[in-house]
C-alpha cells in the first residue's frame, strides 16, 4: 500500500482525484497481483453476508451457546413497531441491524469480521440501514467497505484492532471510525471530511476497556455494537456539517495505541476485571465453567 | 505491517463469536492439517492464555478441529465440527496449560498419522489472523495469509541458492523467507512464502535437491471442496 497515515491517504485521494474507496481498490488490486474485477467480487460477496446475518439477526432464534443473550435486535425491532424510539426511526434501525449482526455471532453464525468479530455489527448496521434509506446500489456500497477498509488499514497499522491488545477503543472503537470515515464518503463527503468523521468518533470511545463477561463475545459487546453504529452515524454528520476533528486523526490513533499500551491486563480481554469482575459477572462465570474448572479469576 | 491488505481487516467471513477465538483458531489448526499432508488419526491440542481460559465459551476447541479437518472459517460445519471429527474417527483431546504462551492467544498442536506427525505452534493475533511460530521444534515466524512452503533439508552451504534458483525459474516471486537451524549441518528449515500458489513442477523439483528431506505447502486461500 503507498500510504501508511490517513493524511497520506487523504493527500493521495486528492492527487489522483480519487474516493478513498476507489483508490483502495487499486491499492488492493496491486498489492495482490488480482484483476479490480476480482477483489470487487469478493468485497461483494462479502456484502452479501452482511446483508443475511442482518436479515438472520432480526428472523432467528439468536440465542447464545451460553445462553446469555440473544434476541434483543428483535426487541428493539418490535419496540420500533409501536413506539416512536427517541432516537428517531433511522438511527434505531441502525442499531437494531447492529445488535442483529452481533446476536448471529454470538449464536455462531456467519458474519465478516470488521475489524474483528467482536465488532462486526456495527459497520453492516451502518451500510444495510442507510443504504434502505438512500436506496443506494450495492455497487455503492462495496465502494463503501473498501473505504472503511482503508480506514481500518491504517488504524490496525499504527495501533491495535484487537481487544487483548488495546482495549475495547481498538474493536468497536475502530469499527465506529470505520464506519463513520466511509459513510461519509458514502453521503458524497470529500476524503478530507472522511478523515475527520474517523477521528471524530474515534475520541468518544478512547480508554474503552474490554472487559467481556466471562471471557464471552457477548456482554457487553453486543450492546456495545448497537451503541457504535449510532456513534458512527453522529460522527459523520458532524464531519458533512463541517464539524473537524482539531487533533489529526492520525494523532488520535496514535492516542489510541499510548492508552491501549497502558491498558491493565486485567481490562484486555482477559475477563479478569470491569464488568466480568463484578459480582454479578463473577457469578454468570461461575454458572458457565462451575468454581474451579475452566475459572478465570 | 502487520495487516497487509483490505481483506484482513475486512474479512474473513467466518463463523462467531471471535475472530481471534474462533476464526484464528480454525486457521490455526488448518495450518497444522496442511503441514501433516492428510487427515490424522489423533490430535492432541494444547490451549495458553486466554485460549485456555475461554476455549469453551467460544468455541475454539469446535473451531481448531473444523481447521484439522480442512474446514474454512466460515464453514457452517464448525458448530458440529467435534462430533464430525469422532465419526471419521480421528481421536481429539484438549489440554489448559497453565504457563503463559508467546501471546495471550496461543495453542500448540499435535498430530500424529501412523508413524507421521507434526508439532505445530501458533498465535492469533486479532482479526482471525495467524503467526505459527514453532514447527517440529524450529522456530518460525509465518501468516499463511501467503502460499507457504515448509521445506526440511540438512544445513549446508548453496542449498538456499539452490532453492532459490528453483524459484525463479518457476516463477515464484518470494515475499518472505526465513531459515532455523538445528545445529550446524544438522537439521534446517526453510520457510517460503509466495504470492503465488506452488505449481506442482516447482515442488518436484525442490523435492530432488540433494538433502532436501520432506516439503509441506500450506496454502489457506484455497477451499476445501478445491483441493
């Protein structure tokens, strides 16, 4: 890839009078000796899934292996039914799609992971309910996901995009910029606005600790998706308002990775402190593993 | 870098809940598979870390046996993968270790098919990406987001010229390569990665250099249904 920071993206979008996701597309194309025609394709089978795991999210029992969760996208799906949601009816779609995608993952079903499974609600979330909304072709779409891509190339590059590295900032915390740099660019933003949107969202979930209950993708991760695509949703509307992030992007990131760096053991992943040490977590681990078998405290 | 395009943040699609959990473990345990050359009768899975202490939870003992048994990540198999594994008769036990691995996400894997085995060593690094870090007791340091080629020879001078030789007149254009050695003149191994996948005419003739003992190919792009 010839860039590195998102400033470098951005400059080399400008030059060649490119979106990010059309640039990514070539980018890709080189960096694996594949046709456009090719890694189009597969992006786009890759929507494909997104799309379903919505779709299953809201029609399937989504009940956990554990059986902690499950369901709530329904919830909020038929709460949207019969009451206007404060968050007026396009954001709560969106975060009822975003619970969905996590709800199949939590019941080992098929998503992509974006960066990671943790995280994969919020980007399908974002795309599938604003592109039902603007009634945008897929085609748009996939150019989407390959901006969101680059987005995430750079964060995963110059920091971290896994709970037991960084925190829960590097999971939903970079799908929420993800998310909120592409739908920008998706809503006819310039790359620079993109650019904005990510490090916009990305301070409003800096110092987010991962702390999942019982070591499980579930509480509070599937919540936490939901609350993501709202983020991403209000971070590109400050950027299209004109709204900018006054510190870089790329310094944000590189804030992302000093307090991830930072970060207790104890809150990346590993389930021995925040909510999976609370009273209330420590005994749903009880429950799971029995006292002393597979025991993570 | 250690993420080297648009798919290995985007992607892979996969069966949940974690990409570090589930989907890197599944490639971890098809790296394992790839590296035997078969099917095996026995595995024995050794979890650290984190792998240790949430295997069940998500699915990562599922996940690695869906892998040994050449199963893609978002193979809807993985959930039955255990059960599967039993009825073709391959005999599969689960270890926690208490020490610490190389990474929070760890597991070494054993398998073993009449008197062939294979002892792999591998971390999951984010994002249902992999680094295998120990094979057979050499360290290594590989992705297998590339065509791999695990080539055992004896420590000698010009061997890596030799192969290297076979690369270029085959068309392999070598992304990475790295070399451990037992000892000196003792036991080394060779790790390849390409961006191509291997031709068969590359491999024979890598398999007829003298004190080249064995070659695995490790390729995790293509399908199970495609081999």
């Amino acid at each position: 890839m010839r860039f590195s920071t998102l400033e470098e993206l951005k400059e080399l979008c400008k030059e060649e009078s490119l979106s990010i996701g059309q640039l990514m597309v070539k980018e890709q194309a080189l960096e694996t000796g594949r046709t456009e025609i090719e890694v189009i394709g597969q992006m786009s089978a890759y929507y494909e899934v997104m799309k379903e795991a919505v779709h299953r999210g809201l029609s399937e029992d989504t009940t956990s292996r554990s059986g902690l969760t499950g369901k709530d996208a329904q919830r909020v799906s038929s709460y949207m039914d019969h009451t206007a949601p404060s968050l007026g009816a396009e954001s709560c779609t969106a975060m009822a799609y975003s619970l969905a995608v996590s709800e199949v993952n939590a019941s080992m079903g098929r998503i992509i992971a974006t960066p990671t499974a943790g995280s994969c609600g919020i980007i399908p979330g974002v795309f599938v309910s604003t592109q039902e909304r603007f009634r945008w072709e897929d085609s748009h779409m996939v150019y989407g996901l390959f901006a969101a891509g680059a987005i995430g190339y750079v964060i995963a590059n110059n920091s971290f995009v896994s709970g037991a590295e960084g925190g829960c900032q590097a999971e939903v915390g970079s799908a929420i910029g993800m998310a909120a740099g592409a739908l920008t660019e998706l809503r006819g933003g310039t790359p620079e606005q993109s650019v904005h949107a990510v490090g916009l969202a990305l301070k409003n979930s800096l110092g987010l600790i991962c702390d999942p209950v019982g070591g499980l993708v579930e509480i509070p991760c599937i919540v936490r998706n939901g609350f993501g695509a709202v983020t991403a949703l209000a971070a590109s509307d400050m950027a299209l308002a004109g709204v900018r992030s006054v510190i870089p992007s790329d310094e944000v990131i590189d804030v992302m990775l000093e307090v991830g760096s930072a970060m207790p053991e104890k809150h990346r992943e590993t389930a021995k402190g925040g909510l999976a040490q609370t009273p209330t977590g420590r005994s749903i681990m009880n429950r799971l593993y029995g006292k002393g078998g597979q025991a993570i405290t | 870098m250690r993420f080297k395009d648009v798919f290995s943040i985007i992607g892979p699609s996969m069966i949940g809940p974690s990409s570090s959990h589930t989907a890197g473990a599944v490639r971890l345990g098809r790296c394992a598979r790839q590296a035997l050359g078969s099917s095996p009768e026995e595995a024995v899975i050794r979890f650290y870390g984190s792998f240790a202490d949430t295997y069940m939870g998500h699915g990562t003992d599922l996940a690695i046996t869906a892998g040994i048994m050449d199963y893609d990540t978002d193979d809807e198999r993985i959930r039955d993968s255990i059960r599967l594994a039993a009825n073709q008769g391959i005999a599969i036990s689960f270890q926690s270790e208490l020490k610490p691995g190389p990474h929070p996400n760890t597991a070494a894997i054993l398998l073993r098919k009449g008197d062939r085995s294979v002892r792999m060593t591998g971390c999951s690094i984010g994002g249902g990406n992999i680094e295998m870090v120990g094979v057979n007791g050499f360290d290594v340091k590989f992705t297998a987001i590339y065509p791999t080629l695990l080539i055992y020879h004896r420590d000698r001078s010009g061997i890596l010229a030799e192969i290297t030789d076979i690369a270029k007149y085959t068309g392999i254009n070598i992304s990475y390569m790295e070399v451990d050695r037992k000892s000196r003149n003792g036991e080394a191994l060779t790790v390849i990665e390409s961006d191509q996948p291997f031709r068969h005419e590359a491999i024979a003739r890598l398999e007829l250099l003298p004190d080249v003992r064995e070659i695995s190919v490790i390729d995790l792009t293509i399908r199970e249904e495609a081999r």
